[in-house]
C-alpha cells in the first residue's frame, strides 16, 4: 500500500475491523517513513460470472433464474430445497473453478440433466424438455426410450 504522505510502499497494520455487515475490512495502516497513520479498505471483489445464451446473447449469472427453474422441474415430487441448492451450489463451485468468466447454457443444462437425472426422472424429463425445447411428442419418447436404456 501506498502512503498517501510520502509514497513509500512500506507501513504496518495497526488495526483491523470487520464492517457490520462482514463484507469490508478496516485497516488503521502506519507509514514506517513518515509514520503518518491512513486507512484503507478492503473488500472481496465480486467476479460476475456470465451466462452464453443459445442465441450467443450473453447475461449475468443468476442463482436465483437457475433455482427456479428447478423448482418448476421439480413441482410435486419428492425433492427437497436443499436438494437443489447443492446442485446450483455445485454449478457455482463450477464456474468458481474455470479460469474463464463465461460458461455456456449448455454446459449448465447437462449438468443439472446428469444431477436431475440420478435424483429423479419424472424431474429430469421435465427439465430436458424444456432445455432442449422439445417440439413434439416423438421428442419426449425419444428421450425416456433413451433414458429407460440406460438403466438396463
């Protein structure tokens, strides 16, 4: 850091507090040259992880979009809340995990198709229906004869 006095890149902490709300870092800083004290503030910086759509249209990446989706794919079974939160939570750890800041809708949608699809197939059927943008009833055949085959 540098001192907002003399400009030398040499201090100490002196003091270091929390904001209330735990998203900041107070530090109380002194110059070992001119020993003036300045505080500076640190905060995490908040990467926005972006969405490519099909139609190359890029957006933020919404938790929330992407958990209601699932609980739309999930309406009437038994699948809990916290069931789907692990798997927007891993989709998260995901993206966290890519140097890139970009991840495709397909890269999220066979994620959660795989995750949906050992959690329940009633669900998994409903989400891919609307992922892949099934046109017709051949389409949804197609998919449980493929899903059916994959369990024998």
């Amino acid at each position: 850091m540098r001192c907002p006095f003399c400009g030398v890149t040499k201090d100490r902490v002196v003091d270091s507090r929390m904001s209330k709300d735990g998203a900041m870092i107070r530090r109380r800083r002194e110059c070992s040259a001119c020993l003036k004290r300045f505080t500076t503030y640190e905060e995490i910086e908040d990467v926005t992880y972006v969405v490519v759509k099909k139609d190359k249209r890029r957006e933020p990446f919404d938790r929330q979009k992407l958990l209601a989706g699932l609980v739309r794919a999930c309406e009437k079974r038994p699948i809990g809340t916290v069931q789907l939160e692990e798997i927007v939570n891993e989709v998260e750890r995901q993206l966290h995990s890519k140097p890139e800041k970009e991840i495709s809708t397909h890269e999220i949608g066979e994620y959660v198709m795989d995750e949906l699809r050992a959690l329940d197939q009633v669900a998994y059927v409903r989400f891919a229906s609307v992922y892949r943008d099934f046109k017709s009833a051949d389409q949804f055949l197609k998919e449980l004869e493929q899903l059916l085959h994959a369990e024998h």
